[in-house]
C-alpha cells in the first residue's frame, strides 16, 4: 500500500509532536553552549534528526522479531530512562553552574560543546519515537509495507531537524543576550533539562 497523503500529514504531525522535546533541548544547547560554532551547531539537530528518524524503524523491527510483549515490557521502563538521563544532564549543569558561581570570577569557566553530552540528549528526547514504530507494526498502511515505514521515519527525521535547527538559532540568540550572566544561563539550561525528564516521566505514568 503506498504512502498516502493523508498518512504523510498525519506523520508530519507525528514528527512535530516528536521534536517539541528535541527543540527544548536545542534552545538550552544554544543558551548554554558559549562556543558554539556553525559546525559545531549543526550537529545537534542533526543528531536529533537522526536519532528521531532510526527509532520508529528500531520500534517496527522490535515488535515484528521480538513481538508486542517485549515492547509493551520496554514501555514500562522507557520513561524513567529518558528521565534519568535528563536529570544527570540538567543536575551536572546545575552543579558546575553553581560551583563555578561560588568560585573567583577569573576561575569562572564557560561551558563547552560536548558532542558525547548531544548523544545523550539524543537517546532522551527520542525514546518515545520507538513506540512510534511499534505502533506503525499494528497500523494499516505500514505494517505491511516496510517501505512506508522509511519514508514515515524520513519525514520525522527532517521535520525534527529543522525544529531543532530553530531551536539551537532561539537559543543562541537568547545566549548572545544573557552573555555576561555566566552561570545564569547554565542553571536555567539544567532546569530545562530537568523539567523536561519530568514531563516524559510524568506522560509516561499516566
């Protein structure tokens, strides 16, 4: 069965539904990040994109080859996964935010990209894609078409890419204004990293 209009749409508003969390995170990278440069820039709704668009594929196969029980067990847990991770993410921010706070000002240090930091984020913002493709495993016009289900994740991949490009261009804008607050804006950035972990444990228990 070929990818209809209607399924498009309805994946569109999948991917944004997906990136709200993704551009968060890029607007607190673009706060936070005081020497991020275009290239570096690049790779953090890149990453986004990617990790958005290769989890509805992993969830398909998943409930496929290891059937519906294993992802309904995973489904239990996904959430407070991205929660811990984002909770150790926004708490180290705030801790060396605040150490740095309490120390002289000329040993105050910036704080840097950290592409292994992105990863995580990565892995947190897009856990619930997985259940995504689970759910395309039991939806007609993609549990049969393996095809549909790429170009579905396609689109979630460049719909969050573009939605986390914004979010990076927000953040930095915001950072260019608040840059003489060092400190401020890596509390804020772990507050926002924390707040969202809460969300998704919260949406995750209901």
């Amino acid at each position: 069965m070929s990818l209809t209009w209607i399924l498009v749409l309805e994946v569109f508003l999948i991917g944004l539904s997906l990136s709200v969390d993704a551009f968060a995170v890029s607007v607190t990278d673009g706060l936070c990040y005081h020497n991020l440069t275009k290239k570096k820039g690049i790779t953090i709704p890149i990453t986004f994109g990617v990790f958005q668009g290769v989890m509805p594929i992993i969830g398909f196969f998943i409930a496929y080859g290891l059937g519906l029980a294993f992802s309904e067990l995973f489904d239990a847990i996904d959430h407070w996964i991205a929660f811990a991770l984002l909770l150790v993410l926004g708490g180290k921010m705030i801790f060396d935010a605040i150490k740095d706070l309490r120390s002289p000002e000329e040993e105050v240090s910036l704080k840097k990209y950290s592409f292994p930091e992105v990863l995580l984020q990565g892995v947190a913002t897009s856990i619930d894609a997985l259940f995504v493709g689970v759910s395309f495993a039991a939806t007609d016009g993609f549990r049969d078409s393996i095809p549909n289900v790429l170009i579905s994740a396609l689109i979630i991949c460049c719909t969050t890419f573009v939605i986390s490009l914004v979010g990076i261009c927000v953040g930095k804008k915001v950072g260019n204004i608040l840059k003489n607050k060092v400190g401020i804006t890596e509390i804020i950035g772990g507050l926002v990293l924390i707040a969202i972990g809460l969300k998704i444990l919260i949406e995750g228990l209901i």
